[in-house]
C-alpha cells in the first residue's frame, strides 16, 4: 500500500455552522490524531480547500442562489485551525466544487509519489467526503475513510452515504486501522491507540489509560449478549433477589465508588455523595418494580405479561458515571434483558467497579462492558442484533444514534442535555432567590444537563438580581474536588475550557459581570470561574446553544408573556423553574412552559427516582425514564388469551 492522506475543507467557515457532528472540538482531536500518526509514519498529506475568490466569480451556483459567502481567499474563515494547519512541505491545493480531485494538481500530485490509496478525512462527510471518494473511486485509486475523522452537518445523509460506499468505492477504517494498515503492522491489526486520561486537577498527571474496542469486539460482545438473551429470562423473584444482592454490593462499595466519582471526574465531594445516593435509589426502585408483579392481569379471559425486548445497548455519559449508568442497567436487569453498556472513557474505571459489584450479584453474564469513546458507541448503536438503545449524551452525538436507530428498527430512548431556564418575576425574594440560582447554576462548574444556564428576570428586579446573583456566585467556594468545603471543581478537560473561552470571546452583545477567566492560583487544572454574561442577544449562539460549563446568561423579560418567549425560544426542554408567590403566572407557567420537568420555587429539583425524568423537544426521544416508565422501553406487553 502505498497510501496518502488527502484532508478536506477543514476551514473555519464550515467548522463554524451550526449541527456539526461531531462537534468541533471533538472532530479536530480525532483529525489531529489521524494527522499527527500519518505524519510519524511518513505518510504524505495532501490538503483540499475552497477557495473562493474575492471577486466571488467561482462561488457554486446555489452559493450564488442564496447569497452565500464562505472561505473566501485570505479571510480567517478560508483558514484551517492550528491543529490541522498544514506543516511546511505539505501542499495545498484549491477547489471550487464539491470533490477535491477537482482541485487542479491534486491527481498530479499523487501520481507522482506513486499514490495508490488515498484515506479521506474532514467535512462535509454527505457532501465533499462522498464526492472525493466516487471520484477517487473512478480514477483507480483505493479508498479509505476515516470514519473517527470526518463531520457532517446532516448526520442522517452522512451515515446513508457511508453505508453506501462501504464495500463499492470505499472502506471505512477507525484512525487506529488506518495507522496499522500504513505502518504496516500485522499484529496491530484492528487494535486502537490508547486514550490517557488527565487529572482534570492536575492536567500535566495522567491517571490511567484505556484502548478503546475495535469495530470487531463490538460485534463480538453484542453476539454473547445475543445468546443470554436467547434463553429463558430467570422469574421474577430471582432477578428480584439478584438485584438485592447487587444493591448490598453497591452499598459496600459506597467510599470506593464516591472516591472515584471525585478522583477521576473531579465530582465535588458533597455532590459525589448524592450522585451515589440517586443510584442506590433508582436500584431500589427497580427492585420495587419486581416486588410489585411483573405479570399483571388485564380481566378475567386474558392476562397481559411483559417480556424482555433482548439486547439492550446502554451508552453513558462522563459528568454522572454512576447514577445514570445504574438508572439504565437496574432496570433492564429487571425485567430479563441482557446489556452492551459503553461507558464514556472518562468514566471507565468507574464503570468498572461497577461491574464488579455486578459481578459478586451474579449479575455479571447479562451484562457486556464495552471501553470505548464515540466511535465505539457509533458503532455499537449501528450494530445488528440490538433491539433498543438507552442513550444519554449530546444532541449532536444523539441525532446520529437516532439516525442508526431508524435504520435497524431499534428502539430508542435518549436524554440530550438541557438548556434550562430560570424565570425570576418581580415579586420574588431576590436574595434567596439569587444564592439558590448560583449554586443550582454552577455546583460541579455546570456539567449537569440539569443546571439552569439561562436566568430570565423580570425588568423591573433584573438590576438588583444581578448584583445579588454577582455576589452569590463569587461565594462559591473554588477548589480540590475532595475539600467538603469546594463547590465549584475544575472542568473535565483542557479541551472543555478553551470551548468555553472561545464562546466567551465573544457575549454576543453582552457584559460579562462575573468570572470569565482561569482563577488565579488554578492554572495547573482545568478550573474555570463561574461567569455570568448580563444581557446577550437572545438569539445569539451564547444563549441558544447549551455551554455544558460554569456559564450562565442574565435575559431581562417584560412580564411573564415575554418570560414565558425567552423559556420556550430554544430547541432544549428539559427542565424550567420558576420563582414568584404570583398564583396565575404558576398556572400560566405550569400550562406553557415546554419542558419535560418543571420546578416551582426551586431553580433544581432533588429528582424524584420514581418520577419520569423526560426531555420535551431535542431533550429527549422515547420513553422517558425511571419509575414506572421503564417499563414502556426494557419490556414488550405480551396479551395471552385462555
């Protein structure tokens, strides 16, 4: 093989539209670890952007049609981010269209370093990526894409593409295959680099690492799953009585688990402890369930059962590795199902412990753990033989679950994160209010789906909320995760904090009052202060999007009409409060506002673990989940007639 790397498009200008899946950050690390391993292997790497001239004479025509203007030579946007910039001695090449080999001298230029294969990276993969690879396809070249290092802005229309090629014009490869393939390692084979995890208190320590699964072990761990979920399912009592058991090992493991939860997801102490009391919760729950009859009767001539669905395919997110996990895996052990749980590396190890209290339950046959990061969940949620997926994650990274979920006819339930609002009326006591906002807002620096990220005060308060809101969020004390003092911990990743730096260059019109910046003292982790940005534009990408950081907007509002607007202008609805001793504006809020859970006087509630938690809009897909919900997605009703 004589193999090239051919990168496509990676320009701000198309990095920068909204819907791309991957997200950025994350697209550019996997680019960049392709790049950098090609590099080391002496592999060329060829580069293909748009390039459109000033005079906009080669803009495409539906460019022309809708008035666009993009990457236009010499602009930052028509410039590729530093950590797939062209080294020197790696040419560059321009194009007008849609397939790179248009670009003049590209074919030239592979012909004579005696190319035959070219691996394909970066966007768009519905659009560029696809045209690049027929083209190549025709020219006589191999094909390889790399499936861990591309975007689309159209997930679905990506994923067909893929499909397509795959086995016609094209092979779909992880950076790992390609790179074992390139630097001719046999016994690679389909083996993946490891990933290190970083103390996110102590970015420079690296506390373990794991090689995330190949495409195979996916196939293989959901074929033993497979075959547990052929047989019989043990009667209720049984699972009943494993799962107590379960429950007495997690107990046992209570200081272990809480420890890990602070020492690798940098969880604050106090949060740590109630991340694992919500787990042991949502356990009994699922034990109660059983207790109560599985098999319940529907009149005198039929009786209605409910049957394992099979295969179950969990994907877990970092920020709660326990409780969400255990949310998920309690109740398909329940109701007889056998699991593929994917775990967010992040939280590996803790996922780990967590098999090993199954594992002494006698739970451990029903349940296959998979070390694995996005491509590994894409690849188990694509994968045949799973009958419904339980996903918690991004709305990015959820649209293409769904999309593979569409296309197997499994079932899907998905939780994908909040942009949750706070409406503050007029009469409401601004002090309390303020300190129960700032620590709802910020506690575990806002890496809760669930944490209030957009706070909507009535006009007439909003000058004294602010500087309440300032002073409650400058209390929060900023320290070591362990400390029972610390409420505010660093963020998961240096990757997470130049994110939220990059969204805070820009308020959108907006102040910031507080925060903004590293603590001082705090540089050797991932810390960043809790900021609050007074007054954007609503409907600016700062308020819209979810930050997923220690990040919140102050919006002013008119009147509840025009709070009840601001609540409801994003596509998120998973959790709304608000606070006033108003009667009707609580009943004009409680009929309008469109999430799935709603908090009154409250800015987040203590979660009920017999209460649906549900996702209204892009929040959530399916059933929702917990108490007696679960039952919707883990078992099928079976009618029996006698």
């Amino acid at each position: 093989m004589r193999a090239a790397l051919v990168l496509i498009d990676l320009q701000r200008d198309y990095l920068d539209r909204p819907g791309l899946v991957p997200a950025e950050g994350e697209l550019l690390s996997r680019v960049a670890a392709l790049l950098e391993g090609c590099r080391r292997a002496g592999v060329p790497v060829f580069h293909a952007m748009t390039l459109l001239r000033t005079d906009g004479a080669n803009r495409m025509p539906h460019w022309q049609a809708a008035g666009t203007w993009a990457c236009v030579e010499g602009t930052a946007g028509a410039r590729p981010p530093e950590p797939v910039a062209p080294a020197p001695g790696e040419p560059v090449f321009a194009k007008d269209f849609y397939s790179a080999l248009d670009a003049p001298g590209l074919e030239a230029g592979l012909a004579a370093r005696g190319v035959d294969t070219v691996v394909l990276a970066g966007i768009y993969t519905h659009a560029c990526i696809r045209e690049t690879a027929v083209d190549a396809y025709a020219r006589g070249f191999r094909v390889v894409i790399a499936t861990e290092a591309i975007g689309s802005t159209d997930p679905q229309h990506a994923r067909l593409s893929l499909e397509w090629l795959q086995g016609r014009g094209a092979r779909g490869l992880s950076t790992g295959e390609i790179l074992s393939e390139v630097s001719g390692s046999a016994e690679g084979g389909p083996q993946r680099e490891p990933w290190r995890h970083h103390d996110p208190t102590r970015w420079s320590e690296v506390l373990w690492e794991v090689r995330p699964a190949s495409r195979r072990e996916v196939a293989e761990a959901t074929e033993r799953a497979r075959r547990v979920a052929r047989g019989e399912p043990a009667p209720p009592a049984t699972r009943a009585r494993q799962l107590g058991l379960w429950l007495d090992e997690m107990v046992a493991a209570r200081e272990a688990l809480v420890a890990m939860l602070v020492r690798d997801v940098a969880k604050p102490v106090v949060e740590a402890r109630g991340e694992f009391d919500y787990a042991v919760a949502l356990l009994r729950h699922a034990i109660a369930a059983i207790a109560q009859g599985e098999y319940p009767h529907a009149g005198t001539r039929v009786r209605v059962r409910h049957r394992p669905r099979g295969v179950i395919a969990i994907v877990t997110p970092w920020n709660n590795p326990l409780a969400i996990a255990v949310g998920k895996l309690a109740p398909a052990l329940a109701y007889g199902n056998a699991v593929v749980w994917k775990p967010a590396l992040q939280g590996t190890r803790i996922a780990e412990r967590v098999l090993e209290t199954l594992r002494a339950a006698g739970l451990d046959a029903g349940v296959a753990l998979l070390r694995g990061d996005g491509e590994t969940g894409r690849w188990l949620t694509g994968q045949a033989g799973i009958d419904a997926v339980s996903f918690t994650g991004s709305v990015a990274s959820g649209r293409q679950v769904q999309a593979a979920c569409a296309a197997s006819g499994a079932l899907l339930q998905a939780e994908l994160g909040g942009n949750n609002a706070v409406i503050v009326l007029a009469d409401a006591d601004i002090h309390p209010v303020a300190t129960e906002v700032a620590g709802a807002a910020f506690s575990f620096s806002g890496q809760r789906c669930t944490a209030p990220r957009r706070i909507i005060v009535d006009r007439a308060i909003l000058a004294a909320f602010e500087t309440a809101l300032v002073r409650a969020t400058q209390g929060l004390r900023v320290g070591d995760p362990a400390d029972e003092a610390t409420r505010i911990g660093p963020l998961i990743s240096r990757q997470a904090r130049a994110r939220l730096s990059e969204r805070l260059s820009n308020p959108a019109g907006g102040r910031i009052a507080c925060g903004g910046a590293v603590p001082e003292g705090f540089a050797h982790g991932c810390w960043f202060e809790p900021t609050i940005v007074s007054r954007p534009d609503p409907s600016s990408a700062l308020v819209r999007e979810e930050s997923f950081g220690p990040v919140a907007v102050l919006l002013p509002a008119d009147g509840i009409d025009h709070a009840l607007a601001l609540c409801n202008g994003v596509d998120h609805g998973l959790v709304a409060s608000l606070f006033t001793g108003d009667g009707s504006a609580k009943e004009r809020f409680l009929e309008e506002a469109q999430a799935g859970m709603l908090a009154i006087n409250r800015a987040r509630p203590a979660f009920d673990a017999a209460a649906p938690f549900s996702g209204w809009k892009r929040s959530g897909h399916g059933p929702p989940e917990h108490g007696r919900w679960d039952r919707e997605f883990y078992a099928r009703p079976q009618a029996i007639y006698e």
